[in-house]
C-alpha cells in the first residue's frame, strides 16, 4: 500500500510539473533549519546588524539590538554553530561577522526583502489608516 491517499491524480501533468521542481526532502530540512535561525527577532536583527555593518562585538551589538548581551551572546553561539557567523579577536575584543560563505540568497532574498517589504507594509498600513481617519471625519 503506498503512504499517498490516492494514486490516480486528476492533472497528471501538474503532479509530475510540481514534483519536479519541488526541492528534495533533505533540502527542504536545511532550508527549515535555516529559516528557523532567522524566524528569531534578535537572530534577524542581529544577522541583519551585521549585515550592514561588517562586524561588531557582543557589547556594541546588545547596544545597537537594545536587548541584553546575554541574549546577543546566546544567539550568536547558535549561528556560529550554524557556521553562518566567524569571530576575529583583537586584544580582549572578539568581533563577529557574517561567514564568507553566508547564503547570499538568504541575505539578498530573505533579509534585505523581506525587511524592505515590512518597512513597506507599515508605512501603506499608516497611510491606509490616516485615510480612513480622514474620511470618517468628513462624513
């Protein structure tokens, strides 16, 4: 018996459209594990501080997060671990960055989009309500 509910789909040709393009089940585990990394506020901000600044210490990025360095410390240990962050220490200082080989389409895509398209969807979320405003006011 096989694990599908049926075997007789009713548009074979976008079945087998679909499962070939779809990503292959150990892609689509490292994928989610990527995705989890960043579905954390303080993981993206921070991927997202250092980003745009190259590299910070856990003191400089609690700062700019505005959230304690223990939890700057605990997220930067699972992205390390990850092998998205490298450090560099000078003297006493150890200073974070992004792994050379940090997934530029993560970056590009999911990042840098993703933030902008937020920034977007709040300011139209204003705008639609200072119209609503508006209106209700004139009627």
């Amino acid at each position: 018996m096989s694990m599908l509910d049926h075997e007789h789909p009713i548009d074979p040709v976008r079945v087998a459209h679909a499962r070939s393009r779809l990503p292959s089940a150990e892609d689509a585990g490292r994928l989610t594990s990527l995705l989890s990394l960043m579905a954390d506020p303080v993981r993206l901000r921070l991927i997202y501080a250092l980003d745009v600044t190259e590299e910070l210490c856990v003191g400089d990025l609690a700062l700019a997060l505005e959230v304690s360095e223990d939890s700057v410390s605990y997220a930067l240990r699972l992205l390390r671990t990850a092998g998205l962050l490298v450090t560099r220490k000078q003297g006493r200082v150890v200073y974070n960055r992004l792994a050379d080989d940090f997934p530029a389409p993560l970056r590009d895509h999911c990042l840098r989009q993703l933030v902008a398209l937020t920034r977007t969807d709040s300011h139209i979320n204003d705008t639609d309500i200072n119209d609503t405003d508006n209106s209700q006011g004139s009627a």
